[in-house]
C-alpha cells in the first residue's frame, strides 16, 4: 500500500486502520493469513456512538479470546486512554492475531508506556504481520528509540515490513533536523536497491516529506535519483511516483 498523494499534508496517524484489509495488502512469507481465522460476523457494528462502543469494546477486552479480539478492532478505530491498561498485555499474546490487533489498536491509541514493547515486537517476533504492525504503529510515536530500530527493518525486514518502516521514517524523521538526515540516508539507498516497487515508491514519499528538513546534499540527491527514475526506470509505478514528487517540488523540468 502506498500512500497518495499530498506529500505536505498527508499523516499516517490520519489512516484508519482495517486489519482486514492491511493483512491483505502483501503477499509474505506465510501460507495463512492469520486475520483470515477470524469469524467476521462476530464483530458488531451497531450504531452507538463512539462512547458507547468504546465501553463495549473494554468489556470485550477482559473477555476470552474472540471477545478481545472484537474489542480491539473497536481501538483499531477509536482513541480512548482507558484502553492504555488493558492493550499493553496483549502484546504479549501467543497468539499472532491477538498480537497483531493490539499493536494496530495502539498505534491509534498511542501509549507512551508501550513504545519498548512495540520496538522489542519490531526486532524479534517471528510473525511477519506483527512486525509489519508495528512498523505502522511505531509512526505515531514520538519517541527517537524507534528511529533506529524502523531503519534496520528498512534494511532487512521481509517486503511489507519494509513498506511500512519506509512510510513510518516519513514521521519519525520529521521529529527533528537529525532524524531526518538518518532516515532520508536509508530511504535513498532503499529507493535505489530495493527489489519491491512499493517499497522504492513508499521512499519517494517519504523523503518527498522530509525534504524540507534535508541538508543540500541529500536534497541534491533526491532530486538528481528522482530524475532518473522519471526517466529511466523500469517500473512504471515507481516512475510515476518520481513525476509526482518532481512536481511536488517544483521540478516538472527536469524529466520533460
């Protein structure tokens, strides 16, 4: 999933998040799609409001199993502080599906106390789906621990963890000068070696954002990478998301 298409005004914290649909976006490295043992029909969307599901959902979450699941699909949606005591636990879950919804539910509800935690799932669960999860959740925490740890996922990480690391480098490395400067280092050499189009595309946009935060030279190569994609790549996508960027900056010239 790439993101479109306003570099300047764009968050992720502004993305409302559907496990259903983030598990489906990559195919990985697992035959199942752990969402996929979840019984749909199970997850009431009544029309109370938002009070009253978020009551709903924290008697969901001291339930078993199902029942925490629905109420945290409520918090995948919903922000309420209330939720802080009972998320924090269930990251620590053996089961993925459980774990995967609680890091979403607490990247819509972020929780200053669950930023080692969500670190510590980024660096070594074994489930992809968390790990790809906590790539998206760790943007909506201001924290400069997360910094380091999003750029080796950058690096390393299967393709849809390196997807979300590159798009989550767009908000941490908007905290500060510094952040910026290391993160766009990464991004820029994922744009230029990453083996999945999302990735390299999801790098544009995110230095598309830091690029006012940027020292020359990083900006000098930005521009000079995004023109020879514009013209050159091979990926059509990718090469559009360049055009794009180009334009954003006021530099529809250098590919025409």
């Amino acid at each position: 999933m790439t993101k479109k298409k306003d570099f300047n005004k764009e968050s992720l914290a502004d993305i409302v998040v559907d496990p259903d649909v983030l598990a489906k976006e990559l195919a990985l490295e697992i035959e199942i799609d752990p969402l996929e043992q979840i019984d749909k029909d199970n997850f009431q969307k009544g029309s109370l409001n938002i009070t009253s599901e978020c009551n709903q959902a924290l008697k969901l979450l001291k339930g078993d199993s199902e029942q925490r699941i629905q109420g945290l699909r409520i918090f995948c949606e919903y922000r309420d502080q209330r939720s802080f005591p009972l998320l924090l636990p269930l990251l620590d879950q053996p089961c993925p599906v459980e774990r995967m919804s609680a890091v979403y539910a607490l990247g819509r509800n972020p929780c200053p106390a669950a930023v080692q935690k969500l670190v510590n799932l980024l660096e070594h669960d074994d489930n992809a789906y968390v790990r790809r999860a906590t790539a998206w959740s760790l943007a909506n925490y201001d924290n400069q621990i997360v910094l380091k740890p999003l750029i080796n996922a950058l690096k390393n990480d299967v393709a849809a963890v390196r997807l979300w690391s590159s798009s989550s480098l767009a908000e941490i490395g908007g905290i500060s000068g510094t952040n910026a400067q290391l993160a766009a280092e990464q991004l820029l050499i994922s744009l230029k070696i990453d083996s999945e189009p999302g990735v390299r595309s999801n790098c544009i946009w995110s230095l598309c954002r830091l690029y006012e935060k940027l020292n020359d030279t990083l900006q000098e190569n930005f521009v000079d990478e995004c023109t020879k994609i514009a013209l050159f790549d091979k990926e059509p996508s990718v090469m559009e998301e360049a055009k794009t960027a180009l334009d954003s900056m006021g530099m529809q010239g250098f590919y025409n």
